[in-house]
C-alpha cells in the first residue's frame, strides 16, 4: 500500500528503550494480576466524562439496529402474529393459575407467620453503550455511585438477571455480563434446589459448575440466583438448564443485546447478629445462664472438727462507713 | 516576516508534528473504544490503533518510539476495560516484531502490504489470546479474537489511506530524513 510510496526512515537505533519498555509492559501485567483494579479509576473518569455525548450519539443508534433487525421479519411477520397470539392465550391461562398459587402462597404465609422476603431497593438505568471486545463483555448505565449504586450489585430486565455492577462512577457505570469470562454467579436450580456456580466463557450459553459431582441434571431445570454471599437476592430468574456437547450450560432468559431500560437492585444482606443472651439454648429450656468463665471448684479435705473456746470478735471498724455505722 | 520568526513558526511546528503518529494512535484507540456497536455487539470493534502503529513503524520509526506504542497500549487497555497490561504487551510485542523485519515488511507492495499488516494484527492478537490464557489459567474461545483479527485486517485498507493522507499533510514535508 502506502509503503512504496514514502522513502523509509533510518532503523530505529535505539534497542534499548525497546527493551525497557517491553519490560515495564510485563510489569504492568504482573501487577494488574496483583491488583486488578488498576485502570478502575481512570477507566470510571473516561466514561463519566464521555457520558453526555454517549446519551446523545446511542440513541440513533438502538433505532438504527431496530431498523436493521426488522428487516428480515418483515417476512414472517403473519406466522410471528399468529404464533404470539396462540402464546398469548395460554400465558392468560397460566397469569390466572399464578394469581391463585400467589394468593395461596400469602395465606399460608400468614398462617405459618413466616418470615417475609427482605424488600430490595432498585434503580432504574438505561443502557448508553456496549463494548464487545474479545474478552469483555460489557454495558454502560447512565446511572452511578450518585444513585447509590454500588459495584457487586444485580443488573436485571423484564425477564431476568443480565450481569453484575462490575465498576461504579459518579454518573456511569459498568455491567459485566453473566457471560463474560470473568463472571461468577452462585444459582441454585430446581425442582432440588441444588447448587452451582455458573461460569462464563464468552458463549451465549454460560456453564455450570456443579457443587456436588453426584448431581444430575435435566434440560428445562430452572436456574435462579442462590444468594450465597449476601450480595444478590436469592431466587432471581436467570434461565434453563440446557445440555450441549455434555456439558450443561445455561440458556439466558434475558437478552443483554436487546435490553435498553435496566434495573440494579439494591441488595444487601444484613450481618447476622450474635442472638441475644434470652436467646440462647440453655435460657430458652429454662436452665440458669452459662457464665463466661465458669468458677474453678477446688475439692479440699475438711479439716478435722475440733472443740474450741468461743471468744466474742473484736469490733474492729474496717472502713469510714464502718466507722460513722457504729458512731450512730 | 523575518527570517528568525519564520524559523520559530516552522520549529514550533515541526514539534507539533513530531506528536501527529502518536495522538493519531490515541485518536484511534478512542475511536475503536466507543462503546457504540452497528452491529449489536455481532462483531467486535477493528484494533484501529495498530494502524498507525504499523504505518509509522516502517515509515517513521523515529515518531512512533517503542515508548509511544506503550502510550497508545495503555489507553486501549483503560478504554478496553479488560485485565490491565494485555494490549499494551501486545502492542509493544508487535512493535518489537515489526521493528526487527522492518525491511520485509516495507517492501511489501499491494496486497503484500494488507497481508503484512493482517500479520502484525495476528501477532497481537496471538500475543492477547495467550496472554489472557495464561492470565485466567484457562483455554479462551477463540472464535472472538479470530473475529477480532479479521475485523482490524478489513479495516486496514482505509485506514492506511487516512494515516498516509494525514502523513502527507502534516508530518511528510517535515520529514528530516531522506
């Protein structure tokens, strides 16, 4: 191309910054492993700083890729409708069969006077940009630690959970997704409520780790979040168990390429306080509490019972208190 | 205008210019970085900064320094968002490649040029992909940096045209060397 055009300049003589520089890069290397938050601040400033324009120039942009995936459902839009129809039908169905369980469920509860479900604050943020580099996948909500998101906490659409808040700042943040490499999310599925760790590997589909190597799953198992850890709530819908190839991995009910409004659920788990004293075990059966350092009981010989003369004590005032008792 | 104020104008320029391959660099690592996507993350974004990086490393090794190219590494590392130091290795890997087969590169005439620079953009991608395998002890999917390398290869054709345009304009005239 433009090589033959242009007399090429003297080789570079100087090896040795080369040299140093590839060394430093190593460094840097080596020390974001060490700390991986590194760039975090900076990476926060950027896209803070970036965040009007990204407003601005992503909003022709969701109607461009709404154009463009239209298109090629121009074509079936008849067989679509009436497929969405005949679901339409059967969800009523199935609303109705909800609203019932759901009825049932709070009656029992008031019965049983269980314990109700932690109330979760949420934020409601729109998505303003998308990174796809080849090993991050990424999101970027217009909203930040100024609406008190924290990073850690649960990003979740109409259908279900997409990722975690990977980084926070004043006015932005970043969601890393359920399928990135780096994403680690503990789930329980059911019908079993069994445990595992679903873990991303830049496919659509994340696998599963399960706890127990005895486990067997089926497809169409429901995925939830599990809550261990105290940083997301416990029963987040995430997907169905699918079987690919052996392994089992997860089909994401939510769609994070399609989503535009987004909620970050406030979540947070409240430390588990020592029970009280009233509480414990031993009060509660009704024996005396335990102290904390129990008396050291030392079993001597008793002396050996012996007539003596008895002789009144000496008054003998120990202490001004004493003293002023007697002088009354 | 006399001579020694025309001198001044021309040496204060002549600085400026001597930063156009490196602020083109920066330039490039933010606009690859945007996290705006046509496609609906179908593809992932081209690696625009290896294109100056490649050009000026053969035509003017003397502007885009071993030391730039790590500049240019670290803001792509910061825009990318992935684990620090990755691009920047890469970056300076190539660099270091490309430096030392300078001459086999720069003779490469049309599509010789584009299959030169779809090398340097393997050897960075290659660099990344084992980098980030040894970096989470893991096997990655290969499919996205093969994707990634395909989509810097296509865009190196305009790309090049730019940076030669831009080479012309504002740092070829001011070229010291022959």
């Amino acid at each position: 191309m433009a090589n033959s055009t242009w007399k090429i300049a003297r080789r570079s003589n100087a090896q040795l910054p080369l040299v140093i520089v590839m060394a430093l890069a190593v460094v840097l290397v080596l020390l974001g492993k060490a700390q991986a938050g590194l760039f975090d601040r900076a990476r926060m400033s950027l896209t803070d700083w970036m965040q009007p324009l990204l407003s601005v120039a992503h909003a022709p942009l969701v109607q461009f890729d709404r154009w463009v995936g239209s298109v090629d459902e121009l074509f079936t839009v008849y067989q679509e409708n009436l497929r969405l129809k005949d679901e339409n039908a059967r969800l009523r169905q199935w609303r109705n069969v909800a609203v019932v369980m759901q009825d049932r469920v709070a009656r029992y509860q008031s019965l049983l006077h269980a314990v109700p479900d932690p109330g979760v604050d949420s934020v409601l943020a729109r998505v303003i940009g998308r990174a796809s580099r080849p090993f991050l996948e990424t999101m970027i909500l217009d909203a930040g630690s100024s609406h008190k998101i924290k990073p850690g906490q649960a990003v979740v659409d109409a259908r279900g959970m997409i990722g975690r808040i990977y980084l926070a700042g004043s006015r932005t943040s970043w969601v890393i997704l359920l399928t990135d490499l780096n994403s680690r999310i503990p789930v329980s599925i059911s019908p079993g409520n069994r445990q595992a760790i679903m873990v991303g590997d830049n496919t659509a589909m994340p696998t599963l780790d399960t706890l127990s190597q005895i486990v067997t799953l089926r497809a169409g198992d429901q995925i939830v979040s599990s809550g261990d850890g105290g940083l997301l709530p416990p029963g987040l819908p995430i997907g169905t168990v699918v079987e690919q190839g052996g392994k089992y991995r997860v089909a994401l009910l939510a769609d994070a390429s399609s989503s535009e409004d987004v909620e970050v659920l406030a979540f947070r788990k409240p430390p588990e306080e020592l029970p009280s004293s009233l509480e414990l075990p031993a009060v509660a059966a009704g024996l005396p509490p335990a102290t904390a350092t129990p008396p050291v009981i030392t079993i001597a010989p008793e002396p050996p019972v012996t007539a003596k003369p008895v002789t009144p004590p000496a008054a003998q005032p120990t202490s001004p208190a004493d003293q002023a008792d007697e002088d009354r | 205008m006399d001579i020694a104020e025309r001198t001044g104008i021309l040496m204060s320029w002549r600085s400026l210019s001597v930063l156009v391959p490196f602020l083109c660099g920066l330039f490039a690592v933010l606009l690859s970085n945007l996290p705006l996507s046509l496609t609906n993350g179908l593809v992932p974004a081209p690696l625009l900064a290896l294109v100056p990086i490649y050009f000026w490393c053969l035509v003017r090794p003397d502007l885009m320094t071993p030391a730039a190219v790590f500049g240019i590494g670290i803001l792509q590392d910061i825009m990318g968002g992935g684990p620090p130091g990755v691009w920047t290795l890469s970056f300076v890997i190539t660099y270091a490649v490309i430096d030392r087969q300078r001459d086999a590169f720069a003779g490469l005439p049309g599509l010789g040029a584009v299959l030169g620079f779809a090398t340097a953009a393997l050897i960075t991608c290659a660099s990344t992909y084992f980098i980030i395998a040894l970096y989470y002890w893991q096997i990655p999917l290969l499919s996205p940096i093969v994707a990634e390398l395909a989509m810097t290869a296509v865009f190196y054709v305009p790309g090049a045209y730019l940076v030669g345009l831009i080479h012309r304009r504002l740092v070829g005239p001011l070229r010291s060397e022959p």
